[in-house]
C-alpha cells in the first residue's frame, strides 16, 4: 500500500511542469530496488515486505508525445519473508474448519531471482517534468531459488515453477538532462498471474522503485509532429490528477453485528474526452483502499461468526487494495459549465487484501483468568475476489483558480455487484456459526483533483 | 499553489511511513485462583469443613497490587458459609468457614472472583463429600473403587481391604482408609478371615501370609503351590480349614492355618473352588469355579459326589441351618432343604451384563445381602422373602464392613472409564 501513498505524492508534485518534445524511439537503463508482495498465500500471518535488487533496460517507441509502448528486460531478486506468530488463525474461518489452528511463531524465507520482458502501454502528460503511466502485461523466468519454509509447510520442498505471467502498472516522472537525455523516476507495480507451487497458491509480487537514464536522440525524423498529439487544450482532452479519501462499507445481506465503516485512501488521474455540450466521457486508473472493520464479538477476525468456541472482542479493519478504472459520462448540471453530474460503471482488480488491528480474548477457568491481546495481520487474498465491478454516481465541480489552473472537487458513491469474498474454494456454510452474508463494497469517496495546464505548454 | 501541494504531499509521504505491525499475542491481565483445601475431602454431613476454607488469588504478570473481591456462595448440598463477600489481603488470600449441609452428597462451595471494577474473573469450586445415613453415597473415582478383597472382624471392630495390591486398614470413619504397610504387603490379591479372627492375604504370585494382631504384623505361610507364581482362588471353612485350588493343579486344604497343604479328591481339580462350606454333619459342600460343580463330600475332601441339578448352577450357599441355595444362571436362587436331593425356585433377577457370581451371600448380624452383579442387590433376612434392596445396573462388587456399612463397586475398561464407590450406612 505503500505504493498508494507514493503514487500519490509523485502524481501531485508533478504540476511544475513544461513541455518537452519527445522522440520516437528510445532506450534506457534503470536500476532500483523492490519489495517483495506475495499474493493469495493460504494462510495466516504477515508476508513482510523485503527489499531487493532490480535492474534492467527498457526500450520505448511513441505514437506520439502522449501514447506509446514499451518493453525491455529485466533482472530482479524478490526475497520473501513470513512472520507467523502463535495466534489463533482459523484456515478458511468462512466456511470449513470451526477449530482455530494455533500457529507457533516460525520465520520462513522464499528467494527467486527473475528475468523479466515486459510489454507496456504508455500514456505520457508532456511537460518539462513528463508524467508518465504504464499499464500490461510481464513474461518472467525463474533463475535461481531457495526455499527455507516454516515448519507447518508440511509439502515443502518442492521446485518452484520456472516462468510466469503476469501484470505490470507503472507510474513515474521523467525530467530532460539534455536534448538526448532524460532522468527517470517510476514506481512499478507487479502481480504474477501463475501459482509457482504446486500444492500452494502462492503468486509472484512485488513493487520496484527505480531511478533510469532514457536515451532519445536517435535521429532528427523521429521526432513526433505536432499533429501526432492528442490535443490537450483546454476545451478538448484533458488530464486530472486525483486524490482522496474513500469511505467503506459493507453491505451485508442481513444486519448481523457491529460492522462498520473504513476510512482509506485513493490516488490517480483520470482522462476527460469531451463530446460536445460540455459533456465529456471519464476514464483513467487509480488505486483506491476500500473496506470495511468490525467491533463486535466474533470467532473470526474478518467476519462476524458466534462462534462460542473461541470468542474474541475484534476490532479489525479489513482492507482491501484495487486498481479501479471508471467508465463514466460527465454531464454539466443546467447551464453550468463548473458543476457536473458523472454516472457510469467501475471495474476494479484487486492488487492486496488484508485483516488488521487488534482482537480480545478472555479466558476464564476454574484455576485462571487471562485476558490476552492478539495484534492482527493476516493476508485475506485467497479469501477475496480478484475484481469487482459496480456503479457510480457523483457530482463533481471544476473551479478554476488562476489563469487555467483548475482545482476539481468531487463527491462520489459507489456500490459494488458482487461478494467481495470468494465462497469458490470452499464448501459452503461448514460452519454453523457463519450467518453466511453476502458483503459487498459501498463507497464514498471525497476526491480532490487538478487539472493539468497543458495551455502552458510550449507549441 | 505549490506550498499546498507541497504540504498535501508531505501528508502522504506521513501516511505513507505507516507500517502494519507484526502479528503478535500479549497476555494483558494472568491471574490464578484457587482454594488452598484439598478438594474433594469427605466428612460427615453437617460437618465443618477443615478449620477454615482459605482462597488464594494470584497475580503471574506483577505482584499483587489490588485486592481482589471474593463472593462465597454455596452451589450444591445445602450448607451454610461464616464470610460470603471478602477482599484477598496483600498476598492474595482470604478466608470463610463452610458447614456441610445434607442436601447431597456431593457438595460445592463457589468463590466468584472480580476485579476492583467490578469486572468477572472467574469462578473457583471447592468440593467436599458429606457422607449422610441410610443412603447411598456415590463417590465418582475414587482410589478405592479396584478394591479385590474385603475381610471384617466384628469381634475387634476392625476392617481391612486389598486395594490396588495394597492393604488398608478402616480408620476412625468409615470412609476412611488408612494404608498398612510391611515386608510382604505388596502386589496382594484377596484378603480373608477365620473364626479366630486371624487374617490372611494372598498375593498376585500364589503366596500366602497370616497375622494374629489384627493386621499389625505378617507371617508367611507356607506356599500351597511352591514353583507356582500365579494367583490363588482361596475360601475359608466355619471350622478354620482354609482351601486354595488354581489352574490345573490339585486342590488343597489347609487344617493349621496355612503350615501345610493336603490334596483334594482328583474328581474336583479341573474344577477348583469357588465357594465352600461345612455342614453340621461333617460333610463339605463345593462349588466349583466353573459351571455346573457342585459336589458334597464325607471324608474331608478325598472323594467327591457331584450333586445333580436339572439347572446350569454357578455358585452355592449354606445357611445356619444347612439349606443348600444354588445359583442358577442368570441369577436364580434355588433352595434346597434335603442337602441337594431336590432344589426349589427362590428368586430371580435378570442383570444387564453376565458376571462371576461367587461370594454373593453375604451376612450381617441381621440381614443377609445378596449382589447380583449387573441387576443390585437383594436383601433378606430369613432366605425366603427378599427385597429388591437396591436396583444398580452398574453394581459389580458389593462388600460389607464390620459395622455394616456397605461398600459396593463399579468399573468398567470400556469409555469413559466410569469408576464409582457407592457407601451406605443404615441407621439399623
């Protein structure tokens, strides 16, 4: 998640900016550092984010100053690291086993070192410091592993699986050292498509942080024409920064427990296309944090369940991390051309899920009475759906500050078509205690946005 | 415009140094509680229970810095307490008194525990045992529910048991046992006693010892089998014979307490012995421990007579006034006034499960008591009319100390493993 907060800080420092012009082709080196994020792991306990090396060259090619793809290779060592402490976890709490497995603490260590070919979509904001955003997918092979498994893994070892597919997002700033030369700046996402165990669910992740050098002065014809561009004026196609607060909920099928609200952030930009009339259609990318947290008794620390084997006192929030691209129609309120109303579809991939925060337990015996404090973390991702689709409807206003400075503030609900959770892997209500609710998200979002001033752009 | 970005990112970049802590457990509040009495000590009903009930709360995390609140209440058996509510002094302890009631055998006394907020810790029991008279007092495992032998003497008011291979001796109370230990008091098997108040044991290895002092000191007899290490069936006759028989081996009397050892009649060696007795006349009476042996000889064991029954008999008893009773699987008395010459139907029973019926009869001063194992027990005190003194599916062994108070057992290998001792003592 942190790579929310980073993205968010890039895509909002970046407004200093000027136009550069941009060339063809390029070619670049980078090097950085990534943090291992592994996905849909089976059970409890943290997967701590390790650092490791990544290096790699990237070669672009541009349809024009705005739009083009890239690829390259990559090296990169991923390092994974589990901390599981003694806790009660119930495996898959939802529906199967009613009785709480008690991990001990055991630290196990997973270490691959990967080629990478990336093949990636870019969408670039000319200016002197570009903006640029990449989206696709990533061919990886496996050169070396080494697997120190905790104890409880009883089907260790086992040889990983040696290539894997999977997505890649990017974000990140580019700024000119010369005519040829441009420094870069990008935070990168990555989420492996294959499992790379085969008695485990186990998926490839990371997300790198690097710093490059892009050559571009190849030669004089490559330069992109003016007439290449998307054109950025104001009354035409046109980039927002965006960032907010989301306000989650769920919405259960039944009231049943103290559920409520969670409070994340979300951070993007959005791409407005005008059709005339002062509408406009919406699209863009940007990853917001949605959930839900619970007060309330409980068995499980996810879900309510009465569960009067083990009890705990939970107070949890259960987050959970999309990527979310909107599809929506802009339409001015009256004769407005500040206020908006913006309806349409969202479709969102999750990227993480977790459980965390604190959970009480008493215990009272004939001999004793112990009240025990559980510090929570638990990774919910095989538990959750990997998209999630909904509608929105907001109203948005567009205030322009000075000369063509534009702040955008917007209120946005948006509901959710499906269970977040995935009831696929699991025999159904296994568990009597389980009132067996359907939850789906509910979000409120406060976003504030800024709309890039391409009229200062030098033609 | 560019220093409220820059602050909205430093806000980011703030959230953005947030990390998730690791998964953890900390014991926050640890106390232990309990009562410093032993639990599950037995007095008689009304009785106070020791000098005082004290109660100890400890704290395992840090010394004991507040009191913690104590509320006695008694749960079970009627009885009363001297203090209900108390605060735990600086070491953790307080204090009450608790009389029994009569309401039940087994009784509780509670101490619920809080906190000086008011907040539920946990509940302690205290379990004591009020033996009451003219019920049955069931105590739920208790070391002697694998007594094997039981040998009272109502001359000297004295009563020993086997139990566990180990002898015991009666203490003040009833219910008290108190364990008699000595060179050869090890790995016993049965215990007996003659007209002259001398007792015996027997050992697991075939071994036999005799005291004269109520069970103060042993001798060793000699060895009815001497290269056999196995266990003996043993009975004593009214005029102080005392006769061993075991597997496949001839069997034998003794006539000066155990120095030596004559063989039976062949005709009864595959049978061995299971209840025997003297007649007026002189003659013996045997059952074997098989089915289907009983036997009356004249001439002090050489030669025996099997006594015919139209019946599929297991064990035999004779009365004061040599009526011959025989049991009849599953447990039916039959009577017989003419020494076996004809047997007449008495009494029937129909127990749950199937059991050695040997040493059924037993005698009080008033009564007679008969065990039937897997039914209860009969009760009678002519032969001849019987009451249905006790219905105990679970009724195994039924013994009867020197003051009459009986003992009786339950036990099984099969889950869950129940054991049971059930006393009575009756007013008459």
């Amino acid at each position: 998640m942190k790579l929310l907060y980073f993205l968010t800080c890039v895509v909002l420092v970046i407004f200093s900016n000027s136009v550069t012009y941009s060339q063809r082709i390029s070619i670049g080196i980078y090097d950085g550092v990534n943090y291992s994020d592994i996905h849909r792991q089976d059970i409890g306990g943290k997967w701590s984010p390790k650092p490791g090396p990544v290096v790699g060259f990237n070669f672009g090619y541009s349809f024009n100053k705005s739009i083009g793809v890239e690829t390259g290779i990559g090296f990169s060592s991923v390092y994974y690291e589990h901390k599981t402490y003694s806790y009660p976890y119930y495996p898959s709490p939802l529906y199967s086993s009613m009785l709480p497995v008690y991990l001990q603490s055991s630290n196990g260590t997973m270490n691959f070192s990967f080629v990478r070919i990336p093949f990636l979509f870019k969408v670039s904001v000319p200016s002197t410091l570009s903006f640029n955003m990449r989206a696709g997918i990533f061919y990886s092979s496996s050169q070396n592993y080494s697997l120190n498994t905790p104890y409880y893994y009883p089907g260790f070892p086992e040889n990983p699986k040696k290539s894997d597919f999977g997505y890649m997002f990017s974000s990140g700033i580019s700024y000119p050292l010369s005519d040829k030369y441009k420094a870069s700046f990008d935070v990168s996402y990555l989420t492996g498509r294959n499992k790379f165990l085969e008695n485990y669910n186990y998926r490839h992740g990371s997300s790198e942080f690097t710093l490059g050098v892009t050559y571009t002065g190849f030669h004089k014809d490559a330069e992109i024409n003016s007439k290449d561009e998307l054109d950025f004026s104001n009354n035409k196609v046109s980039v927002i920064v965006r960032g907010g607060i989301n306000y989650s909920w769920n919405k259960a099928s039944a009231e049943v427990g103290k559920y409520y609200g969670y409070t994340g952030l979300m951070a993007g930009f959005s791409v407005n296309f005008p059709f005339g009339q002062g509408a406009y259609f919406q699209t863009g990318f940007s990853f917001d944090r949605k959930g839900y947290s619970i007060k309330d008794s409980s068995s499980s620390f996810y879900r309510l369940i009465l569960d009067k084997n083990q009890i705990y006192y939970v107070d949890t929030r259960i987050q959970i991390d999309y990527a979310i691209i909107p599809a929506l129609l802009n339409f001015p309120l009256g004769n407005s051309q500040h206020l908006f109303f913006s309806t349409g579809p969202w479709l969102g991939f999750k990227l993480n899920s977790r459980t965390v925060g604190t959970a009480y337990n008493e215990y009272h015996s004939e001999t004793s009475y112990l009240l025990r404090e559980t510090i929570v973390y638990d990774d919910l991702e095989r538990l959750i759906k990997g998209y999630d689709l909904g509608w929105i409807f907001g109203i948005h206003l567009s205030i322009p500050v000075i000369r063509n400075h534009n702040i955008e503030m917007a209120l946005q609900y948006s509901s959710s078509f499906r269970d977040v959770f995935d009831t696929s892997g699991f025999v159904k209500n296994q568990n009597p205690y389980d009132p067996v609710l359907s939850i789906r998200n509910r979000t409120i979002s406060l976003v504030l946005g800024y709309k890039i001033p391409l009229a200062d752009r030098k033609e | 415009m560019k220093r409220a970005v820059f602050w909205i990112s430093i806000i980011f970049i703030v959230f953005s140094c947030d990390r998730f802590p690791d998964p953890d457990v900390k014991l926050l509040r640890n106390f232990s509680f309990g009562f410093m009495n032993n639990q599950g000590d037995r007095f008689f009903a009304g009785e106070w229970v020791g000098d005082s009930i004290v109660f100890r709360a400890i704290n395992n995390s840090t010394p004991m810095k507040d009191s913690i609140r104590v509320l006695f209440e008694v749960i079970k058996g009627g009885g009363e307490i001297t203090v209900s509510s108390s605060y735990t002094n600086k070491e953790g302890f307080t204090y009450t008194g608790w009389k029994l009631g009569s309401d039940a055998f087994k009784q509780v006394l509670r101490a619920n525990t809080y906190d000086l907020e008011g907040n539920y810790l946990n509940s302690s029991d205290l379990i004591a045992y009020g033996f009451r008279t003219d019920q049955w007092d069931t105590l739920p495992n208790p070391f002697e529910y694998n007594i094997t032998g039981m040998a009272a003497d109502t001359v000297n008011k004295i009563t020993l048991i086997i139990c566990g291979g180990r002898l015991y001796r009666q203490g003040e109370r009833y219910y008290i046992w108190n364990e008699v230990t000595g060179p050869f008091l090890s790995s016993l098997r049965t215990i007996f006693i003659d007209r002259n108040q001398d007792f015996y044991v027997c050992s697991w290895n075939g071994d036999l010892f005799k005291s004269t002092d109520h069970g103060e000191s042993w001798k060793v007899c000699t060895k009815p089998y001497s290269q056999l290490n196995f266990y003996l069936n043993v009975s004593v006759t009214s005029d102080n014979y005392i006769w061993v028989s075991t597997h496949n081996l001839p069997t034998k009397y003794s006539k000066d307490s155990g120095q030596s050892w004559t063989e039976l009649g062949s005709e009864i060696s595959s049978h061995g012995i299971g209840d025997i007795f003297r007649l007026k006349d002189g003659s013996l009476v045997l059952h074997g421990a098989d089915c289907c042996s009983l036997f009356r000889s004249f001439d002090e064991g050489l030669t025996w007579t099997q006594i015919e029954t139209i019946h599929h008999t297991y064990n035999v008893f004779v009365d004061d006034k040599d009526e011959i009773f025989i049991i009849v699987h599953p447990l039916t008395i039959y009577k017989s006034t003419d020494y076996g010459a004809s047997f007449k139907y008495i009494y029937a029973t129909s127990p749950e499960w199937g059991s050695s019926y040997d040493h059924i009869f037993k005698k009080t001063d008033n009564f007679y008591y008969i065990k039937a194992p897997g039914w209860g027990i009969l009760k009678s005190t002519d032969l001849v009319h019987f009451e249905e003194y006790w219905i105990n599916f679970n009724l195994r062994e039924l013994y009867i100390d020197h003051n009459g108070v009986l003992l009786a057992t339950y036990w099984t290998w099969q889950p869950p493993y129940e054991r049971k001792v059930y006393y009575r003592k009756n007013s008459e």
